[in-house]
C-alpha cells in the first residue's frame, strides 16, 4: 500500500511539472489573444513603405502614395490621430476594425466634428510587427493598387 502511494504522489509531481513546463510564457502568441482592433491600437504605427500592383517599391514621396504617409494613432476607444512625416497634423476621427480583421474603416472629421469622408481599406497584414494596407485609387480600375506598409514607431504622438 505505502508503494502505491508514493507511486501516486511521484506520478502526480510529474504530471504537475510537465503541466508547468509546458505553460511557459515563451509559448504565449499575442496575435492569438488580441483582437484586430486592439493589435492596431497597440502601437503607434510609421509608414515604412509602399508596393505597386506589380510588387514594385514605390516612394514615400511619390505622389501616388504620399498622402498615405506619415504616423498614425489608434486608440481602443475607436478614435483615431494621423500627422504627416513632418508631424503636423493630418487627420483626426473614427475608426473600427471587424472582428475578423479584414478591414479597416476610417471617418475623417473636421474639429468641429463633421464628417469629411469615409474610407475603408482591406487589411493584408495585421501584426505587432506590421500593419499593410491596400488603396485602390480608382474603384473601376481595381487592378491598379498600392500597398502601404506600416511597422511599429516608438515616436510619441505631437500635442
């Protein structure tokens, strides 16, 4: 009987340390605890870059893409800050992101709150690592397409 019990209590210390070991937080993977939504507002994003439909790098400052540049400030609260590269301000409003993270959904607002325009854009890539966008400037030519790829900055949000 005193065998069986100490085989009892040594099989129960062994269960309880593989069952410890194996909840190391190195196997922790956000993206699978986040949401979309709070991946985004996680960080303030950079534009890092831009890709044509042909998978081309495009400039920052070329005019195809330029308007798309600069920091961008998502807050969990659904609001929303741009500043250009220069860190003037850009734009300011809503945002949302589906549960799904397929879009992202912005309304741009004056200061007196009045909407300016809504723009949603597929999401490509959304991580803590980066956020990629697509803009297609011509809805009837859906072939032609840029995507506009953002890393995270540790660049503190203008007052």
């Amino acid at each position: 009987m005193k065998y069986l019990s100490n085989s009892a209590v040594l099989i129960f210390l062994l269960v309880c340390g593989a069952l410890v070991s194996s909840c190391s937080s190195d196997d922790v993977n956000l993206e699978n605890i986040l949401t979309p939504s709070q991946i985004l507002a996680s960080t303030p994003w950079e534009t890092t870059g831009a890709r044509d439909n042909q998978g081309r790098v495009v400039p920052l400052t070329d005019p195809r893409v330029d308007e798309y540049t600069g920091f961008a400030y998502f807050r969990l609260n659904g609001t929303f800050d741009l500043y250009f590269p220069d860190l003037t301000p850009k734009l300011q409003g809503d945002w949302t992101v589906p549960a799904d993270g397929s879009t992202r959904t912005v309304v741009a607002r004056d200061d007196a709150g009045t909407v300016l325009f809504t723009r949603v854009v597929d999401i490509l890539t959304l991580t803590r690592q980066e956020f990629t966008y697509r803009i297609v400037p011509d809805e009837a030519n859906p072939t032609v397409f840029y995507d506009i790829i953002h890393t995270p900055t540790d660049q503190e949000e203008p007052r």
